[in-house]
C-alpha cells in the first residue's frame, strides 16, 4: 500500500474523507519519501474573516454552557482521540516524519490534556478577597475570553494544538487554527474528530475553524480584532514578527518559540542516566523537538567518557522509515532542515569545532532527507552553538566549576528547558534556584525533552515568556473580572476618601 492510500483509509476510518482539490495551492507531503499525498486549496484573507466570524458566532453560545457542561465536549474529544490513537499517531509520523511511538506519543499527550481540561472544567476557580470596607466583598471571576488563534508548527503538529484547544474549550472559547502548512492533513483529522465530539454532545457548531495557507492567511487572523488571545508556536523569528502585529491591537499573544537546550553533566553525574537521556533528548523526533536537546555542557574530568559513549550510542541509531517498528531516527522535515543541518556542522567546525560523530546524510528512503545525527566537540560557545538549528546537531562544551557551567548555559538568547545531571543536591538545587537554569523548565537527572502536560510549559527570553499546557495555563484563555460588591446600607469609599 502507497502512503497516499494509507492516508486515505486513515481519513476514513476517522469518518471524514480527505477532499483533495488538485489545483490547490496546498501541497501535502511526507517526509518519508517526499512524494505529495495530495492538494488542497488554500484560504484567504477573506475566508479567513468569515471562519474567524463562525467562531465568533460559536463562542457566543459556548460561554452561556456551564463549564462542566463544556468540558463533557472534551471528554468526547478525548475519547474519540483514545478511540483513534493509532491512526492519528500514524498520520503524525506521516506528515511530520516522527517515529510510531513518537506519533502516538503526541497523541497521548492530547488525550491527557483532555482528561486535565475535563477536571480543570469544574476548578475554574477566582479569588474572594478581603475588603477594606464594612459590609463589602471582594471577588474575582474567570470569564470565557472569545475566539483564540493557534498557529502551530510541524513538528507537534497536534499535541501543541490541543493543549491550546482543550483549555480554550473549557474556558468557553472557540478556535481559529493555522496550523504548518507543512501538516495540514494532521489538523483536518482533529477537525474531524472535535466535530464528532461536537455532535455527541450538542456543542455548537463553528467551534473549531480551520484555516491554511500562507503568510497572508496567518496575517489575516493575527490582525482580526475579534481574536483577543494569539497563541502561536514556531520560530523566534515568527514570533517576533506576530507579537508587535497583535500588540498593535492591544491584543493578547501566548508565545511557544525557540530553544537551545542545554544539559550539565556533573562529576557526579550517573552516566548510564546522562547517556541515556542525552541520546533521547539529542536525536528524539530528529532533533526537530523545541525541547531538543542541542548542548551538552560537561565537567571537563568527565568529558572523554562521555564523549566516547555518546559516539558508541550515536553509531548503532536505527534511521530510516518512521513507520518501520526499530527505527529511531526518521527523517528531517524537508531540504532545507538538511541544508541546515549541513550548514551549522561546517559553521561548527570552522569555528574549531571536532565531528566526533555522525553529520553525515544517510540512507533512508529514497526522496527522504535522513541524517547521521551529529556531535561537534566545541572549543567555545561560538555564535552557531548560541543559534537554534533545528536539526540533531549536539555542541559539547566543558568546565571547571558549576557558576562557569551555569553561565555558559544562561549564555544563549533562548530559555527554554535545562537539565543537570548530577548525584550532589547542593548542585541540583543551584540548578533549579533563582541563579541557576534562566529556562520556564528546569529539570534534574532527567533530559530536556519529553515534558508531562501537567506542569507549565513554555521559557523566558527569546522563547517568548508563554505559558501553555498545565499548572494554571488556563488562565490565558479567560478574561479576570474583579467585583467588589456592597451588602451594606452605607456608601464607604475606598482609601477613607470622603465626598460629602
Ligand atoms: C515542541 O517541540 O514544540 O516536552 C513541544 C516535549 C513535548 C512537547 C514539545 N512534550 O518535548
């Protein structure tokens, strides 16, 4: 069977037959052979109005539902996404190019922001404040903010969407989503199935909008006064060009951007753990994750031994199909990740640094961009390690004492995920203090990537400060009412002001 027909039996077993119009402008594609799965026609600045006005339209009916009653939509959302795991799993590694247990890996990380969306439904909770007033209360209510745009990126092309749509959902919004135009198919499936959620359980129609295309399309929605909250996933240099757009408008932006993560290996570290989780998070998802992992800053009497196990470790990776059960490295998204790839590793070295594993392309599957993934010993933190290349390139660096391990670390731009392998808690606890990792997560004896949706997700700096996933997230897709209310038969006035 051709990958093009296993998307179509995909679709159908999802119940929403893929139309393809061969005269879109839309070409989807896998990164698995490179060869086209099929057309879609693109939207417009115009279309993308009118689907931003059906989700408007939806959102006034969906804040009127009580929350429980909202999150019992997730509930089918997340049924469903259990129902057809292995499908949706499989259609990620198809369009995105990630491993079967990393496709259905994201697939389970939507269900449980689903399940956590579902309890949050009941626990939107605010505040009852004291008043400084006698015979006044103070409160504060979370209310439904409107229609949310996502734009997501390819290589979580679902999962960041969901944690996006499931806390929205609960919170009484509607969505607008661009997703990649690189995982179009991904997004079409999830309309699908929230639809059928929709149904079962009488949501209104239009909460979900779906909206592809280009930049015109992503200006379109990031411009349209009716969406208060932008929630945008991809490259610095995206999100630098979508904050001042939606700022312009006084909008809000929940910003997910670049990372260059980076792992302390102690002298204590225990490095069959180290090793293990280097590899993971180096050459998981080919390096394409924002957690990946892309320096490891080790104490130099540890350097040699780790270097050597991480190369033995890098020389048996499985590469090639993502569909094939063993495979642990797929392929790159398309020629320009490669060229990427290419670029920084001879940047790397002729700023001094060695190839001490991998760099090279690989056999894969014809049509495919498949690499050796890559570790470049480093003389120095050079400007090509202090840049996110959003391939399995892995810089290694050393040092002496943990404050120069710390500042090299806090030394890039970005400030993503962290971690620090170390046996000794006074080292651990600096890593994790207000002195130590600069990054939104910072992690111990564990690696970079791979976070649970429980807790916040998201970094500082040039990662854009969001927040999305756990923790109190939620908090961005709703609008904080203060009520101070009088059950007095006086007027007292704040701050003692007296008139008259
Ligand atoms: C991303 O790459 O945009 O922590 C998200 C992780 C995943 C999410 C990555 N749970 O690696």
């Amino acid at each position: 069977m051709s990958i093009a027909e296993h998307v179509t039996e995909i679709f159908e077993r999802i119940g929403a037959p893929v139309r393809f119009d061969a005269a879109g402008e839309i070409v989807c594609r896998t990164p698995i052979d490179g060869s086209e799965l099929g057309r879609l026609a693109a939207d417009t600045a115009a279309s993308v109005g009118d689907k931003v006005g059906l989700a408007h339209a939806a959102f006034e009916q969906w804040r009127t539902v009580p929350a429980p009653a909202r999150g019992a939509f997730v509930r089918e959302l997340g049924e469903l996404l259990r129902e057809h795991k292995d499908d949706l799993g499989a259609l990620v590694s198809i369009e995105a190019g990630k491993i079967l247990s990393e496709g259905q890996g994201e697939v389970q990380e939507m269900i449980d922001i689903c399940d956590l969306a579902v309890g949050l439904s009941r626990q939107l909770h605010g505040l009852t404040i004291a008043s400084e007033r006698p015979g006044h209360r103070m409160m504060e209510q979370w209310h439904p903010l409107g229609v949310v745009g996502v734009i997501s990126a390819f290589n979580f092309p679902v999962a960041v969407w969901s944690w996006n749509a499931a806390l929205a959902f609960v919170c009484g919004d509607s969505i607008v989503w661009k997703p990649s135009e690189k995982t179009v198919l991904t997004a079409l499936a999830c309309r699908a199935l929230a639809e059928e959620a929709a149904r079962r359980v009488g949501a209104p129609d239009g909460l979900l909008q779906v909206v592809v295309g280009a930049r015109e399309v992503g200006e379109a929605l990031v411009d349209d006064p009716r969406v208060p909250l932008v929630s945008a996933t991809g490259s610095t240099r995206m999100g630098k060009q979508v904050a001042p757009r939606v700022a312009a408008r006084l909008g809000r932006t929940l910003l997910e951007l670049g990372g260059n993560n980076a792992a302390v290996i102690a002298p204590s570290a225990d490095l069959d753990l180290a090793v293990r989780g280097i590899v993971f998070s180096a050459v998981g998802t080919a390096g394409q994750r924002c957690t990946s992992l892309r320096r490891v800053i080790v104490h130099e009497s540890l350097k040699d031994e780790l270097v050597q196990r991480l190369a033995a470790a890098y020389e048996t990776l499985p590469i090639g199909s993502p569909l094939d059960a063993g495979t642990l490295v797929g392929p790159l998204i398309d020629e320009s990740a490669a060229a990427g790839f290419a670029k920084a590793i001879d940047q790397a070295r002729s700023d001094g640094g060695t190839l001490v594993a991998g760099g090279t392309t690989a056999d894969g599957v014809e049509g495919g961009h498949y690499v050796h993934p890559a570790i470049v010993d480093m003389p120095a933190q050079t400007d090509i390690v202090k840049a996110e290349t959003f391939a399995p390139v892995l810089y290694v660096l050393t040092y002496r004492d943990l404050d120069e391990a710390i500042a090299l670390h806090n030394a890039v731009d970005q400030g993503l995920s962290s971690a620090i392998f170390t046996m000794d808690v006074r080292e651990a606890e600096l890593f994790v203090s207000a002195t130590g990792s600069d990054c939104g997560i910072a992690n111990v004896n564990i690696g970079t990537s791979g976070a649970e949706i429980g807790g916040a997700f998201g970094g500082e700096k040039d990662t854009g400060g969001g927040r999305e996933s756990g923790s109190d997230a939620w908090r961005n897709y709703m609008r904080r009412a203060t009520n101070t209310i009088n059950y007095s038969t006086e007027l007292p006035l704040a701050q003692g002001v007296d008139f008259g």
